[in-house]
C-alpha cells in the first residue's frame, strides 16, 4: 500500500513539474478575413486579394493574401503585430510564422531583422517564407514587442500574406523548471530509497 502510494506521489510529482515547464500560446496572428486577425495596417482599409500565382496552401494560424485598397503600383506599407511579453520570462519567448509578398518586404521583431524578401522574384509569393526568434534572441524585449512587416508592391497586382504566434514561459514558472533535474533527484532519490526498504522488509 505504502509502495503504490510513493509511486503515486511521484508520477505527480512529475507531471507537476513537466507541467509548468510548458511554454504558454500568448498571441496567434494572421491577415486575412479568414485569417487569425492581430497583424494590422499601419494606415489604410485592408482587402482580401487572390490571384492564380499566390499560394493558396492552408497556414497555422489561418491566414490568407491582403493588400490595401485603393493602393496598387509601387506602393510601400507596413504591418504590424504587437503582443506583450510582460510577465513572461524572456529568455523562453519563441516566435515562429510564415510569410510571402507581391513584391518585396522585410520582417522586423523590435526593428532586428528577421527574414528579407529585396528581389522582385515569384518566389516571394508563390510559396510562403519562414521567419523565426528562438529562445534567447536578443530580439525580445521585455514588456510590448512590436514584429513589423515592411511590404512593397512594385508594378501590377500587391498582395501579403503571414501568419505567426508567440508563446513564452511565465516568469513563475521559468523559475521553478530552471532545475528540474535536481528537483526530480531531491524528490525522486528518497521515495525510491524508501520504495526499495519497504519492499526488503
């Protein structure tokens, strides 16, 4: 009976701490009517676009193609997303997504260049680029953070498309699960001590 209830405690033991290790979703982005919403104009009404070139494979966050209306040849725009890392610790923020552009563009996290798009080329648009800051980015900063898509069509038809989240560790938690390996011992070592004397007896 001891035994079952030493292995019991242990199992939530560690679920606990593998638990609160888990990063946490804090901001799903993506432009579009369809899309996950969060990533917005700078100046401008923002329109659902399509063409036969675009990439029109499914993202997640859902997201599809827009453009500014009214505006088309050699325009410049800029697209925002802005999520709050306050409470969380920064050193865990991951940032990860996709995007494409009609013509050309840059992507920013806190004006650090993430992913650049400078030639007008099929490429940007007839599949979807990956952009990314891992943990431990210097790009992060604490409190707001501000990604920043810079977009310019240069003749014919402009379009955009990105999707992206956020997640982080709570400050909290990060605390708790930086020494999980001695925890995990300093718990686990005299339950299996114990497990082990009363099975001898």
């Amino acid at each position: 009976m001891k035994l079952k209830f030493l292995q019991s405690l242990f199992t939530v033991v560690l679920f606990s701490v593998s638990f609160m290790s888990n990063a946490t979703l804090i901001l799903q982005g993506g432009t579009g009517s369809t899309g996950a919403g969060n990533i917005v104009l700078d100046s401008g009404t923002v329109i659902d676009v399509s063409h036969s070139a675009y990439y029109n494979g499914a993202t997640s966050p859902a997201s599809s193609w827009v453009w500014a209306s009214g505006v088309d040849q050699n325009a410049d725009l800029s697209f925002t997303f802005t999520f709050s890392l306050h409470g969380f610790d920064i050193s865990t923020a991951s940032l990860s997504g996709l995007w494409g552009v009609d013509n050309v563009g840059s992507v920013y996290l806190n004006n650090t260049l993430l992913s650049d798009l400078p030639n007008v080329v099929t490429g940007n648009f007839n599949v979807l680029t990956a952009f990314n800051a891992g943990p431990g980015s210097s790009a992060f900063i604490a409190g707001t953070n501000t990604l920043t898509f810079d977009v310019g069509n240069r003749g014919g038809p402009g379009a955009f498309r990105a999707s992206v989240e956020v997640s982080a560790q709570q400050s909290n938690a990060a605390q708790i699960s930086e020494p999980n390996a001695l925890i995990l011992f300093m718990l686990g070592l005299p339950m299996v001590l114990v497990a082990r004397r009363i099975r001898n007896k």
